[in-house]
C-alpha cells in the first residue's frame, strides 16, 4: 500500500513539473518570413498601437507586446504570404496595451482594416487603403508629386494634411486631391484624427 501511495506521489510531482515548465516556456513575441518588394498586404488588426514601416530588405517581420506579459499567450497573429500577396491578421486582448510593429519592404500595396485604435504608417511607397472604425490614423505620404488620387474622409473628427494644403475638422469632413503620381491613396475614418503627412 506504501508502494502505491509512493508510486503515485512521484507520479503526480512529475506531472506537476511538467506542467510547470510547459508554464515557463515563453509565448512569441515575433514572426519573419520572406516577402518579395513590390507585392500587396492586406491587413485585418485587431484594436491596438501600429506601426507599419518600409524597410530595406524583402521580408515581412511582426513584434509584439502587451502591457501585461501575463496576457501575451492571449495574443494571436497570423501571416499567409501567396507569391507577392500577403495577409496579415492579429488579435490582442481588449484589456492590456497592445503593440504592434510591422516591417515590409518600402515599395509595398497596402490594405489596412483596424478596428479601432492608432496607426502610423511610414516610409512605404505604394498604393494605400487605411480603414479605421476609432482613434488616430497617421500617414507618411512621402511626396505629394507622387500620388494620382487622394481620397480622405473623416465622420467626426479632423483631417490635418498640410502636403495637400488641408487641415478641417468637425462632421463629414473629406479631402479629394489628383495628381499625376502613380499611386492612389484612401483613407476613412470613422471617429478622430486623421494625418496625412510629410517626414
């Protein structure tokens, strides 16, 4: 009977310990992978802080952090690259600060969806969607000389776009701007602040 009891003490602190290390194992805080310049991503985010920014090298890489690390394993991202057309998805917890940054190659099409929150988008020439329910929408356009059609709009809040000689605010505020660039640009926001901007 002592045996069994034994036997089944040690069995039961093994269990524990692995339980334990599997508990120590760290979630990921990062993702990389190749990504040819030139190609188009499309981009489902979740409420957070972003930053998405032209880097020199074909790669797609994502870093991330929460307010709590006790809430990272709640994180979940997703890349799917398909030849030159990516989709990048994340979902973070709604009750801790959630922070993304993004690197693409600088010539990249981007499609942005987020739900709510702030975007920065920076050094990136290409074509840009940026769709945003709340919150604060910052673009790096580069040279105006560089886009055919701009299209900004905002529900309740303001447009500052001094590269366009705009800067409204208040209900159903829009921007419409042509140009003989090559890009096109969109931008909606629903409620807050939308920046269109030079570096």
């Amino acid at each position: 009977m002592r045996a069994v009891i034994a036997t089944s003490l040690v069995a039961a602190a093994l269990v524990a310990v692995a339980a334990s290390q599997s508990r120590e194992v760290p979630p990921p805080t990062s993702f990389e992978q190749p990504f040819p310049s030139g190609g188009r991503v499309r981009l489902n985010l979740s409420a957070g802080d972003y930053v998405i920014t032209g880097a020199l090298s074909n790669r797609v890489r994502l870093d991330w952090s929460v307010r709590d690390p006790n809430q990272l394993w709640r994180v979940k991202t997703r890349v799917a690259v398909n030849g030159t057309d990516a989709t990048i998805e994340t979902d973070g917890p709604s009750n801790s600060s959630f922070h993304v940054e993004i690197r693409l190659p600088v010539k990249t099409d981007l499609d942005v969806r987020l739900t709510a929150g702030k975007i920065t988008v920076e050094n990136i020439n290409g074509n840009k969607v940026v769709d945003s329910y709340a919150g604060e929408v910052n673009l790096d356009i580069g040279r105006a000389d560089d886009y055919r059609s701009v299209d900004a709009s905002v529900w309740a809040g303001e447009i500052e776009a001094p590269a366009f000689r705009a800067n409204k605010g208040g209900l159903f505020r829009s921007l419409d701007w042509t140009g003989k660039g090559p890009y096109r640009l969109r931008a909606s926001l629903w409620a807050g602040k939308l920046r269109l901007y030079s570096k």
